[in-house]
C-alpha cells in the first residue's frame, strides 16, 4: 500500500504534540498527530503553568477552556519537611500578575490536554490518529517516511516529533546517548482536598507548597477549582534505598513491600502534615526523575524535536510543559515566517528555543541541588532565602516575563484571576 501523504506530522499527543498541532493549525495548515496510546489522554496528576505558558495559550486561543477548572494560587511556600518552617515564598496573585500579565495557575493535566485536544477539534485541520506507535522514521529529501507498529505509512513534507523524554526519533538526529538518570524517583496523584484536611494535611489551601528536605520533597497544591490537591512526593534513591536494592530507581508499577516501605522510608522523621500527605499519595505507578544536558541539533532537514523530546528537563522548575507549550508557538511562528522552506524554519524555530531551553534544563537541575540540600547547606538556604520579600520577582523574571515570548495581548487579562 501506497503511504498516506501528511503535509505536517507530529508524533506525539501529549501536551507538547498538541500544542504544536495547534499552533499549525493557526496558521492555516494541515496537521495529522499519531498517538501511540489507545486514547489520547494524560496521567492523573496536576500541571503547574506559569505566564510563560499561559500567554502562549492565550495567543493559541485556548486559555479561556484552561482556566475554566484550574486553581489560581496566592503564593507558592517552600517549607521545611522536618521542622515545618516556612522558608520563603513567592507571592503569586495581584503583583505577580501587574508583573507578569497574568497569574500562576494550577491544573489538572486531564483538563489542560482535553481543552487543547478540543480545540485541535474545533480548528478542522487537525486529525487526531491513536494507537499508532510510530516504529521507524525514515528521514528523506524533502521529508519523512513514518511507520507504524500497525503497519500504516506516512508521508510527510514536515515531522514533528514530540514523542517525550525517550524520543524515538531524537536518536535520528542527536547522538547523545540515553537520558540521564538523577537517581531521584517521583509518585504523583491526585486526593480530595477535604479527605486531605482532615487527616490533617494542606494547611495553606490557598497556595502551593513545597516541602523540602535533604534528598527529598514533596509538592502539594488544589487542581479542579480547589476541589482536588495534586502532590508529588520526590526523593533520591540513593540515599534511601530499599532494603533489598532491588528496582531502586526505576520507574514501574511494581508494587512490592520492599518498595512501598522505600517512599515511606524516605520521609520518616518529617512533619505531620508531610507525613500524613505522603501516607496520601498515590503508590499505583512512580516516574524515575531524568534530563539531559542541552545538546543542539535537533532540527535537520525536514524533520525537528519538541517539548520533551528536545530539551528533557527535571521538574523542579516545573517548565518541561510549559517549554513544550513556547516551543509549539515558536516552531508556528517559524513556519509562518518561511512559507514552502520547511527546513529554514525549523532551524530557525530552534535557533529562538536553544538558549532559552538550555537555560531552563540546567538551572532545574541547580533548582533540584538547592531543594534537597542538607545540613550546614539547608541552614544557609533558610537563611539566604529567608532575606527575600516575597514579591520579589527579579529571580524569576528570566523565565515568566523572557522577552522572546512577549505578551501577545499586551495587556493584563482581566478573566484570568
Ligand atoms: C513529577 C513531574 C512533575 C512535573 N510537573 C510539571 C509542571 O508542574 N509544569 C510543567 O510545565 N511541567 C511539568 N513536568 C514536565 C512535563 O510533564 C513534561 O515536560 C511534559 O509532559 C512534556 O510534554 P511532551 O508532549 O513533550 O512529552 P510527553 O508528555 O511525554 O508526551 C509524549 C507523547 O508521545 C507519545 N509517544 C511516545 N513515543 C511514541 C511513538 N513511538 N509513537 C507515537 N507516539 C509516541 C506518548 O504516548 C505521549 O503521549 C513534570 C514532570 C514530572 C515527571
């Protein structure tokens, strides 16, 4: 059989894939996604989304449908997991939003990737294709020849790859190995926030915290209007392995007592409310925590990465979707700017994206040294941080107001509060 023609594929509909489907589709073109999973869905656990992502999800269009369920925090708190001290905070409401244009929310990634599938929809220039395992991709002149584990071909001027942190296609055109593993793994989930109350956990409802410790965190705040908390609780495997060793730093669904005993090993010795939270978390499936170190490249000829794919980053900025999110902006914009010479824009699409992704990777991973520093290390980040005022937002206006990424509306969006 003769391979389907695709002007535009992207392979991948996570996030990062549909944000760029998206984004082409804005511009006119044509777009097929290939989805390896039966559904095109997301994991049951919230997303942060700062106004980085947010004005790009306005310029798409999408950000009324995103806003509708999320959570729009006051502040984000770092505490301390043991003694329960506050250490700083970012205020993240009324100034934030003066600053930045809009205010940091919180969602579930089930609601943010639904309003993107959705308006993917509305756009009737996206085609949606699940259970297609993209098994090979053959770059050619002008293009790409896709295979899929169905035994479906594709023929594209223009791929997109946006198949994650294990990108298939990234071996195609970086040589760099394997992700690097930190060591360190994630649970992730979701529980009503007045089961968590009550139990005697959430004390600031109102915003995010992050409680620290030494090789260990973990993260709590509302998705679904406040009606859910979303937390991660993140720790080294290194420094607390399971009795056996066995699958220490592994990712998995694997359910033994040895490494159930591991989460709760990790945070003995924390504060109530930290304990009684990661009591709480969900056990079914836990993510082993990897990057990359920024290495270019990644557009040749007809074919480029994006999102993960590209620039893997650690979570402790958490970016990696809202990078995924500038990235399919970025990559619309390119296009548009280079009609009929797909292999321009997408040089030129990464070319705007390599610094600033670089930037994001490496300081996740320094983000990730200073949230698990112990001892002498965590005195000093108390009190250093401590100094702070917490509408100061010099630190972070590199990342939430970049001037590669102004503004499309060039006001403050009075319906995103
Ligand atoms: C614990 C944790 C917390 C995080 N918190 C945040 C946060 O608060 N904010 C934030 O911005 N980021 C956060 N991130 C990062 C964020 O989840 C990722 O950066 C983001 O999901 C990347 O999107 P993506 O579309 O590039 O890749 P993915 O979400 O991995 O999507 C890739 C898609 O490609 C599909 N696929 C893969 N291979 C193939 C193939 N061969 N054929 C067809 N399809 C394929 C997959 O099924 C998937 O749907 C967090 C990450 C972790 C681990």
């Amino acid at each position: 059989m003769k391979p389907r023609r695709a002007e535009f594929l992207v392979m991948g509909g996570g996030i990062g894939g549909l944000a760029a489907a998206l984004a082409l589709a804005r511009e006119g073109l044509r777009v097929l996604v290939l989805e390896r999973a039966a559904e095109f869905g997301e994991v049951g656990a919230g997303l942060q989304v700062g106004p980085n992502a947010s004005r790009m999800l306005d310029r798409l269009g999408v950000l009324p449908a995103v806003t509708r369920d999320a959570f729009f925090p006051r502040r984000l708190l770092l505490r301390d997991a043991v003694t329960g001290a506050p250490i700083t905070a970012l205020e993240t409401a009324d100034a934030f939003r003066e600053r930045f244009g809009y205010r940091y929310l919180v969602t579930h990634r089930a609601d943010l990737h639904r309003a993107v599938v959705e308006a993917c929809r509305d756009t009737g220039l996206v085609e949606l294709l699940p259970a297609k395992r993209v098994l090979e991709v053959e770059p050619r002149a002008g293009g790409a020849l896709v295979r899929c584990a169905d035994g479906t071909r594709y023929d594209t001027d223009a791929l997109v790859a946006a198949d994650g942190v294990h990108s298939l296609a990234r071996g195609l055109l970086v040589a760099d190995g394997p992700p690097v593993d930190s060591g360190y793994v994630a649970y992730r989930g979701t529980v009503g926030v007045a089961e968590l109350v009550a139990r005697g956990g959430l004390p600031e409802p109102d915003g995010m915290v992050i409680w620290v410790g030494a090789g260990r965190h973990l993260v709590q705040y509302p998705v679904r209007r406040g009606e859910l908390c979303n937390q991660v609780a993140t720790f080294d495997t290194r420094a607390f392995p399971t009795a056996s060793g066995e699958n220490s730093g592994k990712s998995g669904t694997s359910h033994t007592s040895d490494i159930d005993a591991q989460l709760d090993r990790a945070f003995q010795g924390t504060c109530a409310e930290v304990t009684r939270g990661v009591e709480m978390v969900d056990r079914s499936r836990r993510w082993a925590m990897v990057d990359r170190l920024p290495a270019a490249g990644w557009s040749q000829g007809h074919l480029t990465l994006l999102g993960d794919a590209a620039h893997p980053m650690l979570q402790y900025l958490a970016q990696g979707a809202c990078q995924a999110i500038e990235d399919a902006v970025v990559l619309a914009d390119s296009v548009s700017a280079h009609p009929g010479d797909v292999e321009a824009a997408f040089k030129t699409y990464e070319a705007i994206r390599f610094p600033r992704t670089a930037r994001v990777q490496t300081t996740a991973r320094t983000w990730g040294e200073i949230l698990h520093v112990g001892g002498i290390g965590a005195t000093e980040r108390a009190a250093l941080l401590g100094q702070r005022a917490a509408d100061d937002f010099e630190p972070v206006d590199w990342l939430y107001g970049d001037p590669l990424c102004p503004n499309p509306a060039g006001d403050i969006r009075e319906d995103v509060r």
